[in-house]
C-alpha cells in the first residue's frame, strides 16, 4: 500500500444513470418506468438507461432494435446534450464549494481530492455525504461516491452501494479489500482479460498478488505493471484539475473477440453516437480521427487521417471510422476498437492551480 506520506482523500462521484434521470426529472410523466436516452429505430443506439430498464437487461451502447426487444414499454427519449451539460456544471459548482483539486472525467463522475477541504469538515466520509446531499437539493438527483485514498480505489468504492450509496475504503481497509475482491471486478479487468487470468488460477486479489512482475508482465505486457501496484493498493495518479483534453475518445471491449469488418461497424456506430455526445458536452470538435484497434493477442493497431474540416457528428465520425477500417485487412480477431478525435478546435490552457502536487494532511480520519 501506499506509503503514510502519500496518503491523499479522494472522493469519486458518479451520479446514478444521470441522462435518464435528467429525463425523468423534467417530465414527471417519465418517472418510475423504464427510459432510454437514444434512438429506438433500426440504426438507434442507447446513451443511457434508467434503473427500471435496466433491469430488464438494457444498458449503454446497445442497438435501439435490442433494447426495444429487451424491454416491453420502453420509452426512448432524444438526448438532449446541452441540458445534462446544464446541470452538470451545476453540479460541479457544488464540488467547488469544497476544493478546487476536482478532476471531470465526463458529465456525470468526476474525482476530488480532499485532504485538504474548503470547509475545515473532520473526514471524507461526511464530505461525500454532505456533497450528495447538496447535489439532490439543488437537482433533485441522487449521487453515488466512494471514498479512499486514490482514484484506483475511489472509483471501485462508487460502484458498491449504487444507486445513492457511498462506500469508505479506509487505509486500514485496503488491503483486506483488495485481497477478497474477485479479479473480475478489479476495475479495468474486462471479461476477456479476467478469463484469461482464471486460466492462470487468480481468481481473487490474493491471487493476483502472489504473482510476480516479471510473471504478469509477462502474460499482459504493459499492463500487468499497473495490475502488480493496484493490487497492493499503489496509483499514484493525482487529481487533475482543469486538464486540457489533447483528444475526446470512446472505445468498446468485447466480451467475445470479432473477426469481422461487419460486426466491427455496428459497434463503431455506437462508439460514433457516444462520442458525438461527448464532443457535444466539451463543446468541441476535430480534425483528426484515429481508430483505435486491439488485437486478441493484445497487439495494438492505430490508423490516423486529418480532415481539412472540423468534425462532430456522429455520421461524419463513423465515415471517417469506416474508411479506417477498411484501409488494410485485419490482422487478427479484434478485442477492443475504439474512435478518437484531435487536433481539437481548441487553444491549449494553462493547468489549474495544484496540478501535479498534492498537499498533504494526515490530521483527520476518513
């Protein structure tokens, strides 16, 4: 674990199914049944789920067409980007109020680091709680956080108690944590990449710690790095705030590896539509789009084209994805494929105050 001088409170906030909660909160009509933010046509992809659609199965990134089958009487409701950008600067004023260390990942989670807060509170604990409790007030939303004492541990924290819970992972707590997790809720194990390590008998985060660098280096390339810290309860990662984006991705794992440019364009329509979206709430949009794409053996293939236009579209994103594509065979069946644009319509930014340097303070608890 991280040693005592290192320790930083972080919060990870993540509102609970935010789009489709917007929704239902500006048409009471809309509450309690089952909503998907996106289209329901043939071509139509969800953005978003309520938490009475999901129960049905029906989830982010999934055919319009298949969640309609999935779910009888489900309602699709256009998104509307502007509107959940509205209300997540709302709710980022209320994350001002107690530091300024606050680091968006999208408009619905972001981390803050509070070892030091603005309002003098005793623990991350009550500041999280107390965070939750401004946002339902001022939004009529509810929240889910976690707490620990990195972004690593913070962000699987939030995901525990969901919906409108929160979860403390204490530095005494951490390794007890870590050690009875199952490997496939590690956060960033995909289901390929947890198949794979069941192969090898670690099933648990006991597991993976007995394993040596050298050995999950060997079996993960780079990444079996991060998995040796995280494990033992190291990433140490600040909060960033007011990073400048150099480029606004999205990207998929698959549960099953495709070997075709056929099933491969029907998830990049989805990835294209999420990453509209996310264009749409930086208010930004690119030049270049890359096409991300992972091989089974996890050998890493990207294929980059500069436009002499700004794209942001979803239409004009997937053309661009699609000539990607089909500029050369693929080498083998595909783990991950994903879009990215840059050379943003941007100016760089200086970086926040604190980025890069954690001030630390041990005198109060979590």
């Amino acid at each position: 674990m991280e040693s005592a001088g290192t320790l930083r409170k972080i919060i990870h906030v993540d509102m609970d199914a935010f789009f489709a909660s917007v929704e239902q909160r500006d048409n009471p009509s809309l509450r309690g049944k089952p909503v998907a933010v996106g289209g329901g046509d043939k071509r139509g992809v969800v953005a978003a789920a309520s938490y009475e659609a999901r129960k049905y199965g029906v989830r982010s990134a999934m055919s319009g067409a298949l969640a309609g089958r999935s779910c009888p009487g489900l309602i699709f409701v256009k998104p509307r980007f502007e509107r959940y950008r509205e209300v997540s600067l709302q709710i980022r004023e209320i994350f001002l109020e107690y530091t300024d260390l606050v680091e968006p990942l999208s408009l619905d989670e972001a981390y803050l680091d509070v070892t030091e807060n603005k309002k003098g509170l005793p623990s991350a604990t009550l500041i999280a709680r107390e965070i939750r409790q401004r946002i339902f007030e001022k939004t009529g939303l509810t929240a889910s956080a976690g707490i620990s004492i990195n972004k690593f541990l913070a962000k699987m924290a939030s995901e525990i108690h969901k919906p409108n819970g929160q979860k403390t992972i204490p530095p005494e707590a951490v390794e007890p944590f870590l050690m009875s997790l199952e490997i496939r809720k590690f956060h960033g194990v995909g289901r390929v990449t947890a198949e794979k390590m069941h192969a090898l008998g670690i099933f648990t985060g006991a597991d993976l710690k007995r394993r040596s660098l050298e050995e999950l280096t060997s079996h993960f390339g780079k990444v079996g790095n991060h998995y040796f810290q995280v494990v033992r309860g190291i990433h140490p990662s600040p909060v960033q705030p007011s990073r400048v984006p150099k480029s606004v991705g999205a990207e998929r794992t698959f549960s099953e590896n495709l070997s075709s440019e056929v099933f491969l364009l029907e998830r990049l329509q989805a990835i294209a539509t999420e990453l509209e979206g996310r264009l749409k709430a930086r208010k930004r949009s690119g030049k270049t789009v890359t096409l991300k794409i992972k091989y089974s053996d996890f050998r890493l293939q990207t294929r980059s084209k500069t436009h002499p236009y700004y794209l942001a579209s979803a239409d004009l994103i997937l053309e661009a994805a699609r000539e990607l594509l089909y500029q050369e065979p693929l080498q083998d069946s595909v783990r991950l494929i994903g879009i990215a644009l840059s050379n943003l319509n941007t100016e760089k930014e200086k970086t926040g105050p604190g980025e890069g340097s954690v001030s630390v303070q041990l005198s109060f608890g979590f």
